[in-house]
C-alpha cells in the first residue's frame, strides 16, 4: 500500500472516531461508556505513535 494510500486510510479511520466523539456528547449516553471510548482513543493513539517510530509517552506511575 502506498503511502497515500495508507494516509487515506488513517484518514477516515479518524473521520469515525470524530463521528463517534460527537455522539458521546449527548446526555443520554452513559458516563462508563464515555470511560471506555476515551480509554481505547488514548490507547489507540499511543499505539499508532509508537508503530509511527516516534517515542510513546512513558507509563505512569
């Protein structure tokens, strides 16, 4: 795969996530799920840096 074409990819990989934010503002949805999805984002963003060759943030304490 190109690297255009992997750009277009991450690209609308992160149009869902947006997507998916923006339900997470309703009132109605529930505060552990919130938990969760921003849980996964972190995670996921941790990973792609650190697959991207840059440095992950260190663990915490």
């Amino acid at each position: 795969m190109s690297p255009a074409e992997d750009a277009l990819l991450l690209l609308a990989i992160v149009r869902r996530h947006l997507r998916s934010l923006g339900l997470t503002l309703d009132p109605a949805y529930p505060e552990e799920d919130w938990g969760f999805t921003a849980q996964q984002a972190v995670q996921k963003t941790t990973q792609g840096l650190d697959s991207a060759g840059r440095p992950a943030a260190a663990p915490g304490p």
